[in-house]
C-alpha cells in the first residue's frame, strides 16, 4: 500500500516536472524581425509602482488630484511637457494628474513649473517640500527636470520624491545620437525616449535634398521640425559629393549648388559634420596621391588618398565650405572630425588644427589608435570604436589640448549610446563598470581640455539601456553617484533580494570585455556579424553576392571580410588572442547563466527583463565562440591538421544553431541599422547548410 502510494506520488512529481518543462518550452516564443521596435517606442512603462511601499516622513507623494501649473503664456513645448508628464504620473504610478495654466504661487499638491531665464543652458533647480517647484534656465531644461523627477519615482518604485533642494546642469551639450530604430528613421515616440534619456541631438545621414544614406524618400525639413518638438537639435552628416578644389576655376558654383543648396533647404538645423573619408576633395598637399574625377587614388600612386590625411589646404577647403553655408544659413555649426588620420604623425594633425578657422568645431574619437598591452602580454591595437580601452588615446589626447589652447570648440566620438562595433549585432553592451571608466575619462578631458560634446555613436544607432540610465547621471553636474544608481537599477529591474548576485555578473562582464583584441580581423569578422559569420576553413572563397544579404541593407556585407583571413596573424598571436577569449566566453555564459535562473524566479516584467538579459549573455558567448573556432581552426591549418578543422567545424555548427535559437527570440539580435539583419536566423541558416555540405556532416 505505501510502496504503491510512493510509486503514485513519485508519478506524480514526474509528472510535474514534465508538464513544467512542457510548459516552459511553450513559454519561449519566437519574435518576428523588427519586433524590438515595439519595445523601442514604449516612453513610459506601464505600472512601476510598488502599491505595498509607503512615503516615508521626509518623502513628497504625488495624490490622485495633484496640479501641474504653468504660465498662462506657457510655450507648446512646455505643455506638452507637462502633458507627458501628466501622462508618466497616470500610466507609470497610476496617479491622476491636472496641468493649470495659471499664474499663482506654488502650493500643496501642487508641481509648479516656471522658466526664469537663470543659470546655464538646459540646468534647472528643484526644489520639493509641500509642493514642487521647478525652476529652469530655458524650455529644455525644464523638459529635462520633469524626465529627472519620472526617473527617481521609476527608481524609488512609487511617486515619491524626497524634500529638499537641488540643481543640475548638463555637463555635455550636444549628445548626438544615430537612430537605433532604423537607418535615418525617427518615429515621434522614438524621437521621445530619446529626450528622457538625456540625449539632445539627433544625426541623419545627407547625400541630398531629402536622400539619406536609408533607402527612399525623407523629408528631413519635417524630421528636424519633429525632433525639436521633442527638445532635440538636429545635425546633418554630410555624404555630399563637391569633388573640386577651392582654388579650382568654378569651386564657388560648385560649393554654393552642394553644400549651399543644403543650407538654404534645411534652415532648421543645427550643424553639420565633416569627416575626411566622406569629404575625398582633390588635395593638392604633394604628400598625398592624385584623384580620379570618381574620387579614388590614381593607379600606381602610393602616396595616402586625402580623406585619410590630415592636408594642409583642408582648412581652405573649410573655409570655402563655410561660405557656401554662412550665406544661407549664417552660424550653422561646422563640426570637422579627424577621425580618418588619427594614424597619422602629430605634426601634420595639430598643423592642420592650428590652421582651422576658430569659429569650427573639432572632433576627435576618444580611444582609437592605441597600441595597448593585455594582461598576457599581448600588444594590442586599437582599431576602430572599442570599449576594450577606455581611453583618451594619445591621437584625441594631442588634438583636445591642442584645441583648448587655440579656443576652439571640442567634441568627441565617445560611444556612450552604449554600443561599440566590439559586438557588431547586439542593442548594446552590458558592462556598466568598464563603461563609468570611459564616462570618467571624458569628465576628466572636460575639466582639462573643455570637451563639450559627445557624438555617442555611430550608425549603429542607440538603444535604451540601464546603460544609458547610468550614462544620464554620469553627464549631469550633481549626477547620482554610480554605486547608489546601479543598486537601484538592478533593485528595481531584478528585485532587492538578488542585486548582489547581479552586480557580480555585471562586475564580471565589465572585466571579461577588457580581454577582447579589438583588430579589423574580429571587427570585421566574427564580431561584427555574430555566429552569422562564415566558418570556411578548406573551403572555396566565398563571393560577396554568396551571403544572403537583407534588400534593406544600406550597406550590405560591404565591412564585413566575409572570409577569415589568418595569413597575416601570426601563430603566437592566435594563441595569446585564445588565452583571453577562453575565459571571455565563459564569463559571458556563467553571467547568462545567472539571468536565467532569476528569469525563473521572478515574474511579469522582472522575468522578461532577466531573460533578455540572458540571452543577451549568451549570445556574447556565442559570438565570442565563433571567433574562438575559426582561431582554433586557422592554428590547425598552419599545420595542414585536416582532422582537427573537422572537429573545430562541428562545435561551430552546434554553437551556430544555439546562436539561431537566441536570434529568433529577440529580434534585435543579429540585427544593427546599416547592416539590416546581416546575423540574423536567414544568414546563421545560409552558414549551417553551408557547412554542412562543406563537411559532408549529417543534416
């Protein structure tokens, strides 16, 4: 009798566990492409507040009823900012809120918003006790406190706000960013979540009147007016073809119907930036190679092309430039980026500075071009946007100082949107320690060097993260301090009880991304498209037309060395590079596996939000062994080891099909704006079936 009740309850305990699993592979749902979008557009988050939490004594609390008042002469702007806000307070906390247009005193239950004119640009004072009173410089800054107040309450989990008294300001004006939601593509709700996050500028590609670097038609002139809708300047990144020389018989007509057409279309915006690749002018600096009329060096001459060196008659160039422009649009920002001879010896970069008119503005990218040594000994090279080494650099360290003494203007390509290309297809990355190392070093160059502006990103574009939360404080005067902020983001993301075991997980990953070697071999490799990549070791050279390649790509596979080049690697290197990507992978599954386990023990949005973290952990880890794989595969064929790239193969193939799984469960893997879905399910397929007809392996 009781063996057989044992028997029974152990059926049923089977069972259990079967139904459960059963259950939780129903649960795993694949998302269609381009789904993040929704996540993407969603400003405000539905019900943070935690109803069991109380205001404690010293504590202000938003009641059902509280006031938003605002002058009678209130600009649009600013009611729509109330109105957001208003909005925030009923979605975000379920309170209810009433915007007043009227004059009086601040009062209880009240939150008064006033724009008095004081104090710099975009600051603001707050001020709470019975009420609340806001005080700011200009429009935008009360925007930007109205976001401050949504972020403490989303923070503090309930609308609560602590009494006292409180100023900010921005310590980087502008903060530009690419958009993330698609190439040159600004929805009104991206365009606003934007604005809460702190950012204050967006950046659109221009070839043309309404062309951008996006596939059809924009109407940039709308574009920009929606984007200061939202409190946001807009710069123009020119891709516009002028192949004259200012000295050129008719290089003023040339000028005035490019670049001055440009101008007088687009009255509205902001600045535009200039950057050496994009430029290609015909030089006539003598150390640089001779054009053809389609911008590419004449064949035979070694000398380097102009857009890759810093020549002395760009500053005349500059200045032809600016006349085009000044005519239509008088004090348009220049923003000239030397990001394309950062290789180059000192001398000829700050000559060039120095020759500059003084009312441009220089940009220089903080950390590239560093020869750097890893903790094995590896001498590494920085080569292109990279979190691996937080910088400055000593090409943007010799340009900023150079800046500062003559008085110009300086910004830096900094990547603080959160994205690098050292994980080419994810939204970001998640190493928010190695990430206040770089936050830190640029406050420093604003206190040495008077750095005033970021460029976060490049087309890769920017995606809402805590990273960006933390980024937000890290860039405002009186900020939140970044041990008191990311307790609270994972406290509120994850739950009080497991923010430990989440700050060692991100503790680790902030160490692990220090390993990455950041070469054109793995950015143009296996990090820039993920296990998308081709493993092609014995294999014919595959064509560029071969990968399957997404009809909205802008770029296509067009930077991406879609065979895996080793001849120039030496063997020593190959095995120094896989000391530190062995233990880097791991890093990335242990951390995945950590999220797992708490997206099984939290529910509705805490679950969601571990689980994507997971599978953002590992799919770093499944990128980082594709790379592992082909450095393993290319040592075997330096000693002609047929049989060892055939076991090398096959991991490869199983870690690709475990990486399809992760990219059919957030469509924002695999995926980044210029490449479309170049790491996506379509191409990992493409690369599985590939292989498998390659290496005979069994389907």
């Amino acid at each position: 009798m009781n063996q057989n009740k044992n028997k029974t309850v152990m059926s049923a305990v089977a069972l259990t566990v079967i139904m459960a699993a059963v259950c939780s592979i129903a649960q795993i749902k694949y998302e269609r492409p381009y789904d993040f979008r929704k996540r993407l557009e969603i400003v405000h988050e539905p019900d943070q507040r935690d109803t069991s939490l109380q205001p404690a004594t010293d504590e202000f609390e938003f009641k059902d009823g509280v006031t938003i008042t605002l002058a009678k002469e209130a600009s649009p702007f600013l009611f729509r900012a109330a109105q957001d806000f208003q909005d925030f307070l009923a979605v975000s906390m379920g309170v209810s809120a009433i915007i007043s247009r009227t004059n009086s005193a601040p009062a209880a239950n009240t939150l008064s918003l006033v724009v008095d004119g004081k104090g710099k640009t975009k600051s603001y004072r707050v001020t709470v006790g019975g009420g609340i009173q806001i005080a700011a410089a200009d429009e935008r800054g009360a925007a930007q406190a109205l976001y401050h107040l949504e972020d403490l309450m989303n923070l503090r989990q309930a609308p609560f706000l602590k009494r006292g008294s409180k100023e900010r300001a921005p310590l980087f004006s502008p903060r530009m960013t690419h958009s993330g939601w698609g190439l040159d593509r600004f929805p009104d709700a991206y365009l606003k979540k934007m604005a809460h996050y702190g950012l204050d500028a967006i950046l659109v590609f221009v070839k043309d009147i309404d062309v951008t670097k996006a596939a059809g038609y924009q109407d940039i002139r709308a574009l920009i007016r929606r984007a200061a809708e939202h409190g946001l300047d807009t710069y123009l990144y020119s891709y516009i073809k002028a192949f004259v020389h200012p000295d050129d018989p008719g290089a003023k007509e040339v000028f005035e119907k490019t670049y001055g057409r440009i101008a007088a279309a687009y009255p509205g915006a902001k600045g535009i930036i200039f950057v050496g690749e994009s430029c290609r002018f015909p030089s006539k600096d003598e150390r640089t190679a001779r054009l053809t009329p389609e911008g590419k060096v004449v064949p035979g001459d070694k000398r380097p092309h102009p857009g890759w060196y810093p020549c002395k008659d760009y500053p005349d160039w500059v200045n032809a430039v600016k006349a085009a422009l000044d005519k239509h649009q008088p004090g348009i920002e220049i923003v000239f980026w030397s990001y394309n001879w950062g290789r180059q010896a000192v001398g000829p970069r700050l000559e060039l500075i120095n020759n500059l008119p003084k009312d441009v503005t220089l940009m220089a990218t903080f950390e590239m071009f560093e020869n750097h040594v890893k903790r094995n000994g590896l001498k590494s090279y920085t080569a292109d946007y990279s979190l691996t080494f937080v910088g400055p650099g000593e090409y943007f360290s010799s340009e900023a100082a150079e800046a500062h003494k003559l008085g110009l203007k300086l910004y830096t390509m900094s990547n603080t949107g959160g994205r690098t290309w050292d994980f080419g297809t994810a939204p970001y990355e998640p190493f928010p320690y190695q990430w206040k190392r770089r936050w830190d070093a640029l406050r420093k160059a604003h206190d040495d060097w008077g750095l005033s502006g970021l460029m976060e990103n490049h087309h890769y574009g920017w995606q809402p993260s805590f990273i960006s939360e933390l980024a937000k404080e890290a860039f405002w005067e009186n900020g939140m301090d970044f041990d008191t902020h990311i307790r609270l983001i994972a406290a509120r993301d994850f739950g009080e009880e497991n923010v430990e075991a989440v700050l060692a997980v991100w503790k680790e990953w902030s160490e692990a991304i220090r390993d990455m070697h950041a070469t054109a071999q793995n950015q143009y490799g296996p990090f820039r498209i993920g296990s998308a990549y081709p493993f092609n070791l014995l294999g014919p050279t595959i064509a560029r037309e071969e990968f399957p390649t997404p009809v909205k790509s802008a770029d296509g596979s067009d930077y991406v060395k879609l065979n895996f080049n080793t001849d120039r690697t030496p063997k020593a290197v190959l095995e120094q590079e896989l000391e530190l990507l062995r233990p880097m992978a791991e890093s990335w599954f242990k951390g995945g596996k950590t999220f797992a386990g708490l997206a099984s023990s939290l529910s509705g949005v805490r679950a969601k939000k571990a689980q994507l973290m997971a599978n953002l952990g590992e799919y770093f880890g499944r990128v980082t062994y594709t790379a592992i794989h082909l450095k393993e595969g290319a040592l075997a064929e330096k000693k002609s080891d047929r049989e060892e790239i055939l076991r090398v193969a096959r991991k490869e193939h199983a870690n690709a099909k475990a990486a399809l799984e992760l990219v059919k469960r957030d469509s924002r893997l695999g995926w980044e704006p210029s490449m479309d879905y170049l790491g996506g399910a379509e191409q990992i397929e493409w690369k599985l079936k590939r292989m498998e007809t390659l290496y005979n392996f069994d389907k």
